[in-house]
C-alpha cells in the first residue's frame, strides 16, 4: 500500500512551486497585463495616479465570491464617487468570468489569471491538493502604484464597507502627508 501511496505523494511535493512573497505597504504594487470579462486588457498602469481596489478571490459563481462581488456592486457609485477602480481577480477564464458578470450584473472588471501570473506575483496563489485557487485577499493600490494595504483575510459579508471607511481614511492621511501603511 504505501508504495502505490509514496510516487502519488512525491509528484504532489514536486509539482509544489515556489510562490512569491508578498508586497507589502509601501512597496510597489506588481504590474500585470490580464484581459477582463470582455475580453479587453488592462495593466496596474493603466491605472496610475488613481485609488485601486484589487481583490483576488478563489471562483466565479461560488458562495463567498457571490457574496463579495455583488457587495462591491451594490457599493459602485460609492466607490466611484470616491474616485476607487474595483478590479476582480481569479484564475477562471475569460468565459466564466462573462457568464458570472453577466449573472450578477458586475459592473467592474473581472480579470482573468489563467497563467496564474499576478495571483504568484501577489503571493495569493494557493494549492489545495490538486486545484490551484487564487486566495481570497486584497490589496489597496495608491496612485503612486504602491501598495497602501494589504488585507490577508476577508470576511466577503463586510469588506465592501471595510473598504471603503480605510481607503477614506488612507486618502486623508496621504492629502495631510501621512504614512498610513499597514497589513489588516
């Protein structure tokens, strides 16, 4: 029995890649080009000089993903009047990422990690056995294009107004020249 068990173990071990750390307040936010739900490219660059949002989350049309994008949808025009891109990401492709937008009316983009490229560039790529999710954490990016928070565990019922109180908060501190950098 454990000879059948042990190549079993030793290829899961090897197929093991090292992941990267990830950035923290205050350091630059890593650069990705990732095509959204309609199939159109976007870059961090693309967004400089302008409050970031960036949350990765595990899978389209699940539970907690649900729970999380469709509070973010319902909170848009606060985010937005608050001058806040929101910018989904997942390992799930173009496709899934149409239908869920499509299902759930979101009306932010969904970015495709299918290389699973920016989840290792942030450090949120994580094996569970055989599957490869994108854990669920989020990152406020400042217009400089540094990371301003971190956020390593998200509670999807309350992040949305989490959220928006911090960066309210980041955006006063960085107007009066205040470090507010931390991780939550």
């Amino acid at each position: 029995m454990f000879k059948a068990i042990t190549p079993l173990l030793l290829a899961l071990c090897v197929a093991l890649p090292a992941y990267a750390a990830q950035p923290a307040a205050g350091e630059t936010a890593p650069d990705f080009a990732l095509q959204d739900q309609n199939g159109k490219m976007h870059s961090l660059t693309d967004y400089t000089g302008k409050w970031v949002v960036l949350y990765f989350y595990p899978k389209d049309d699940t539970p907690g993903c649900t729970t999380e994008a469709c509070a973010f949808r319902d909170d848009i025009f606060k985010f937005r009047k608050m001058g806040v891109s929101i910018l989904g990401v997942s390992l799930d492709d173009v496709e899934s990422h149409a239908a869920f937008a499509e299902k759930y009316s979101l009306p932010f983009p969904l970015l495709a990690d299918v290389e699973k490229e920016a989840a290792t560039a942030y450090g949120v790529l994580k094996n569970y056995g055989l599957m490869k999710v994108a854990s669920r954490q989020t990152f406020v990016i400042a217009p400089d294009g540094t990371v301003a928070r971190h956020y390593a565990k998200v509670d999807p019922d309350s992040h949305s107004e989490q959220l928006q109180a911090d960066v309210a908060r980041l955006m006063q501190a960085k107007d009066e020249g205040v470090e507010d950098n931390e991780e939550v």
